[in-house]
C-alpha cells in the first residue's frame, strides 16, 4: 500500500479535508440538534440514521465496504508472503502439504468476504480438501484425528457457501487456527 504514494496522499487530503468539514460545521454550523442528524459510526449506522439523507447513508455505507474490503484483501496479502517463507522453511512433505490447505482456505475467505465470488471460494475449499485428502496417507496416526477434524470443517464450510448462509469470517479463521495447531504438531513429531 505505501508504494502508491500519490494515492496515499490524494487519501490523507481527502481524510483531512472530511475532518476539516466536519469540524466547522460543528462549531460554524446550525444548532446542534439540526447537526446530530448527520453524524454516522464507523459501521455507516446510527441511532439517528434513519433521519439522514439516502444518498449520505448509501456513501458511509460505500466506504464502509470499502473499508472492510481493504482490510481482508490487506490481511491476505499479509498471509501470502508469510505462507511463502515457511513453504521455504517447510522440513517435510506434510507440512509442506498442510500449509497449501492454508493458504486455499485463505483465498476461499478473500473470494467470499471480499470480493463475493461464492463459486471461486468453493473451487479453492475443493482444492484445500483434495490436498487435505492427499495429507492422510503420509501423517502419523496420531495426528489422523486431527485432520478428519479439519475436514468436517472445510466440508461444512463448503455446505454454507453453497446455500449462501455463510457466517462471515468465522469458519475459515477456525480452520486456519487448526491448521496452525497441526501444523506446529508436525513440525514436532
């Protein structure tokens, strides 16, 4: 993000001058009643929100998206490049194996919250659970739990996709916790 800078710039100018604005017509503005009908959290909701224009509440609700977009896809690059050093300090063809189902899971919460693409998040939990699938035949018996553990989940979380009641966030970030968990007891045995 910092190698863009002009487009860093062109946002700190537009956030200030949003302050700026915000600030004057605070203090400059009309009475404060008349004012606390234009002010928004950062969800892009309030208490008030139903008295604020539809062309204000469609904008907070923009940047908000825009906002938690940002974060995911900011988030899975921070992943990307993590998962790419311990790919290169991976000791065995298990783990090695256990880190891509991490990163297909990571790509299947980047299709789903970020980019709402429900058919390419299925496709990348078809390729976590193939190369789970592949995983079973080379881990010790004792991890073997583990993984069918992790596959119910992936399964699971494929069902919710495809009825399209996923839970935001929730199964991925616990299939990559358990990932982390088995990953971590491999590299010890």
């Amino acid at each position: 993000m910092w190698r863009y800078a002009f487009l860093n710039l062109c946002f700190v100018l537009l956030l200030i001058t949003l302050l700026s604005i915000q600030h004057s017509a605070a203090v400059f503005g009309p009475g404060r009643d008349q004012w606390e009908r234009y002010v928004f959290t950062v969800d892009g909701e309030s208490v008030r929100s139903s008295r604020m224009p539809a062309a204000f509440r469609r904008a907070a609700a923009f940047l908000n998206d825009t906002w938690r977009r940002g974060k995911f896809f900011n988030e899975w690059l921070m992943e990307y490049n993590a998962s790419q050093w311990e790919f290169l300090r991976a000791s065995s063809p298990v783990e090695t194996d256990l880190l891509d189902v991490k990163f297909h899971i990571a790509n299947a919460e980047v299709f789903t919250e970020a980019m709402r693409e429900t058919d390419r998040a299925i496709k990348e939990l078809d390729r976590a659970a193939i190369s789970l699938h592949d995983v079973q035949t080379l881990v010790k018996p004792d991890l073997a739990r583990q993984l069918t553990n992790i596959s119910s989940e992936i399964t699971a979380a494929e069902m919710n996709e495809q009825k399209g009641n996923a839970i935001p966030g929730a199964p991925f970030e616990t299939i990559k916790a358990d990932l982390d968990h088995l990953i971590r007891a491999v590299r010890v045995s």
